[in-house]
C-alpha cells in the first residue's frame, strides 16, 4: 500500500550557428554579430511517496530539487546568461466516491531564486536577478459514463511571485 521511490535524470543541450551574411545588434551585447548560440542544462531528484490511505483513497507525494542553466546570444541583439536552483513539492489527493467518479485535489509549490543577466541592444538597462515561485491548487473529476470514456472537468488557481499575478484555469 505504500511506495517509496527517488528518480534521478539530467540533460544537457547546446545549439551553435554562424551565419557569416548576417550582421546585426551590437558587439556590446555580444561580439558575436554573426552567431546564434544557446546551452541548456538542468538535473531533478524527486523524491516520491504513494500510499493509499484506504480502499478508495489514495496520496501521491513528490518532492523535487535541481539545477536549472540557460545562455546564449542571439546576433548581438539578445545575450542572455540564467542559473539557479529549483525547488518543487507536489501532492494530490484521490477518492474513488463512486465507481464512476474520481475526486481529485491536489497542490503545486515551485520556488526558484535565479541568478540571470539578461542584455537586449537599444534597452537602457539589463534585467538581473530575481526568485521565481508559483503556488498552485487544483481540483478535478474523473467522470467514467462508459468503461472506454473519460471526462475530467477541473479548475486550476496559480498564483505567480515574480509577476504579481494570479490565474484560474
């Protein structure tokens, strides 16, 4: 009745082009006038624990940290350099109300304080370093008319830190 599990993974991607005809932005921003360029990293462990809670009820808990790592330039118009770690905690709540109806409801809090730099030619000032969060809840059914059909209708509320700014979905 109970799960106990830690998924690990990683990537790594890098896009480079010259384009030796183009000529654009500014060196200030990148010497790079020609170039398009652009690296992605990140790694996540999750921790994660299900458990059913009784014959119709059931949680499914997951913890998560990690890295995130962007860069890249774009034509000396854009350069662009972020990093920083990651926190995630998920859990959602099932109950099996009736054999064709699931109650879902479940929380999402992510928080992240990146460390960016961010220059775009022709703007005054560089944007720079900010934390990052999002609360969310949500609720959903799992309605089961016929054994090969589903309807899941649901709501979502998110609210965003750094945007100062909510939404329900």
């Amino acid at each position: 009745d109970h799960h106990l599990f830690l998924t690990a993974f990683a990537a790594q991607d890098r896009l480079e082009m010259i384009v030796p005809d183009e000529r654009a932005g500014s060196p200030e921003v990148n010497e790079a006038v020609d170039a398009i360029a652009m690296d992605l990293r990140f790694s996540r462990f999750i921790l994660g624990y299900d458990a059913r809670l009784g014959a119709k009820v059931r949680n499914e808990l997951r913890l998560a940290a990690g890295r995130t790592a962007e860069s890249g330039h774009f034509f000396g118009t854009i350069n662009f350099d972020g990093h920083g770690p990651l926190y995630n905690v998920r859990d959602e709540l099932s109950v099996l109300a009736r054999p064709w109806l699931t109650a879902t409801a479940g929380l999402d809090f992510l928080w992240t304080p990146y460390v960016y730099d961010v220059t775009v030619a022709g703007w005054p000032q560089s944007l720079q370093d900010q934390r990052f969060g999002d609360r969310g809840l949500y609720a959903s059914l799992d309605l089961r008319p016929w054994h090969n059909l589903t309807v899941t209708p649901g709501v979502r509320y998110d609210h965003y830190d750094h945007l100062d700014d909510t939404e329900v979905t």
